[in-house]
C-alpha cells in the first residue's frame, strides 16, 4: 500500500520517533519533500502564480489534516506555500508524516 493510500493513526507521547535511516527510505517515496538535518521534520516549498492560488493550496492542506487528524505547519506567502511535518507529541518524525506529505503531494 503506498502512503498516499494509508490513513494517519494517533499517535501519542511515549512513542519513539522514527530513527533517522527509516525516514532517509521513506522521504524517498515522496518527491520533493527533504528531510532536515537532525531528521526531526520533513519540509516542501510548493511554488504557485500568485496569492490566490497559494491560500487555495493551503485550504486544500487543511482540509486534508483535519480529514487525517494530523497537521503541518504552514507558512503562506506571495505564490509560495511552505509545509513543514513533524509529530510534535514525539519529538520527532512519525509514518503519519509521511502520509500527510504524500497525500499534501498528490
């Protein structure tokens, strides 16, 4: 099952958050998403013609969070969106990050 088809699960602090080798395979399977350096979030700069058509984007990213119980961190400017996932209850990355970037992707 590709990430895109999994569904975000709960995740709860006590969780370990995912080792850095894991997340180095999985961001792989999402293209244009990197991973940063203390492997602790994933991040992708999405670019669009102009203001409107970015905060469209960025609705489109709510909607699917709020579908998933799982949301980014968003920075909304002038034609650009920026996302950042990381599960924050853990410190650290989860699959449900993964998830989310596929689906915010597709």
């Amino acid at each position: 099952m590709s990430l895109a088809e999994k569904k975000c699960i709960p995740c709860e602090a006590g969780v370990m958050p995912m080792f850095r080798p894991q997340a180095e395979e999985l961001v792989k399977d999402i293209p244009g998403w990197e991973l940063s350096a203390d492997g602790k979030s994933i991040a992708r700069r999405f670019t669009f013609k102009n203001f409107a058509e970015a905060l469209a984007f960025v609705n489109r990213i709510g909607a699917i969070a709020e579908q998933e119980g799982h949301h980014p961190d968003i920075s909304l400017s002038w034609g650009e969106v920026s996302v950042s996932l990381s599960t924050h209850a853990i410190g650290g990355l989860s699959e449900n990050d993964f998830i989310l970037a596929a689906k915010i992707s597709a």
